[in-house]
C-alpha cells in the first residue's frame, strides 16, 4: 500500500464482481475517520417521492460528470420497514472535499483492471444515506444507462453483527423488468461496518441487492457513487439478454 492510496487492496477480485455481483475492501482508516466526520454534519431527510431525475453537471476542472440525486429509487421491506434518510445534497464547506474524494478514488489503481479495457470514468453520480431503526430496502437493481459500478462505503461508530440487521445482501435471479423475491438466490452478505467498501456490479441487472431493516440504535451511514460513461457506453451490453437459466 503506498502513502496516497485509499483503498487498501491492490486489484479489485474480478472473479467476485463477476460471479458474485459484488467486491470487498476497506479504506484507509485515517480516511474513513475524516468522512464520518464530515458526512455527520451533512442533512438528511426521508424522501418524499421515490424517483428522481439526475442532471449531470460537467466540472471543467476534472473533466467529469457529477450527479447528485437527492430523492433515488427506494423500495422499504415491508409494512413496517421505512426507506433510508437520503443525504440533501453535500453542505457547500464539504462538497469540493467529497467530490476530491470520489474523483481520486475512481482513479485508483485498484480499479485498473476495468478501467485499463474499458477507459477511465467519466461519470460520477453521488449520494449519501443515514440508516435508522427499522429502515430497509428490498431486492432491487439500481438501473442507470451510464452506471458500470456502485460504490458503497460504509462509515460507522460501532461493530455491527447480522442480527442488528442493516447488512447489504446480495443475489442473482433472472430479470425481467420485476424481482420475484421467492427466486433471488443469494451471493453474499457484507456487514456495514466502518471502512468497508463495497463495489456492486451494475452491468448485468441479475445481479440485485437488498438490505434487511436495521434493528439497532446503532448509527449507520454510507456514502454511494456509481462509476460509470457519460457516452453510454456500456448501454449495448445491457440491452442483452442476461437470462442465467
């Protein structure tokens, strides 16, 4: 690992992203104590609506695409489950620091074996999401024509276990517009715990995730950008049929 580096391991395991539908790591610690900071400070509210349009907003100074959504697709688990807060878009004192951070990231080398063969990312499409008691999400398949790659860094103050809930679990079922729960076959469960970052591959919409309500008081925040070209692309390859059976 070398002094600037932010993601603690090398390569990114293709085999898991691939197979899995998902890729784990952590970050630098001293890193992921300074966002925590910071994304403590952010305002959060329960979305209102739940769809959003996103306007990219080109940044001359990097040459990219920056999209931050305030109100994303959100499906709630159940009668009892309520959707996540979702972050209302970055303070101005902090937004110049998490747009640094995700632009640096993207280009780290743990990246390099997807970006070597399809090109450095262009588009860049933010969010952040503060977990309560009994927030949730149920199977769904974050679908962005631009989008190769979900980000989540998860930062926490404490340990959490399965049984606190909370965790993002991810599946394969065969999509076909709608996720029959009953038929998702799970891949894999990684707990949020603080530093962790997840990378969900969003090129073949098989692949779905959810995340159980969360049953503690603990406090669960996450930072999410998906990677992907604002050329589209990557848009013939998810026009085909990704049927696994």
């Amino acid at each position: 690992m070398t002094k600037n580096q932010i993601i603690l391991n090398d390569a990114i395991d293709l085999n898991d992203l691939f197979n899995k539908g998902y890729a784990v790591s952590k970050i630098n610690t001293d890193i992921a104590d300074n966002l925590l900071k910071k994304i403590h400070n952010q305002k959060f509210n329960y979305p209102s609506v739940i769809s959003s349009d996103e306007h990219p907003v080109y940044h001359t100074d990097t040459g990219l695409f920056y999209c931050e959504c305030v109100t994303p697709f959100t499906i709630p688990d159940g009668e009892n489950v309520s959707s996540p807060q979702m972050g209302m878009g970055f303070l101005d004192d902090d937004k110049s620091y998490f747009n640094d951070f995700w632009s640096n990231l993207s280009k780290e080398k743990y990246f390099k074996p997807l970006t070597q063969y399809f090109g450095e990312f262009s588009q860049l499409s933010k969010q952040m999401m503060k977990y309560s008691k009994n927030d949730g999400l149920s199977w769904h398949y974050d679908f962005k024509d631009s989008s190769f790659l979900i980000n989540m860094i998860y930062l926490t103050e404490e340990t959490f276990t399965e049984e606190d809930g909370g965790y993002v679990e991810f599946g394969v079922c065969d999509y076909t517009g709608e996720i029959a729960k009953e038929k998702v076959i799970s891949t894999g469960k990684v707990l949020p715990n603080h530093g962790v970052i997840v990378t969900a591959n969003n090129l073949n919409p098989n692949f779905v995730h959810s995340v159980p309500a969360l049953k503690t008081n603990k406090k669960r925040f996450s930072l999410i950008c998906q990677f992907g070209y604002s050329a589209n692309v990557l848009y013939s390859l998810k026009a085909k049929n990704w049927s696994i059976v």
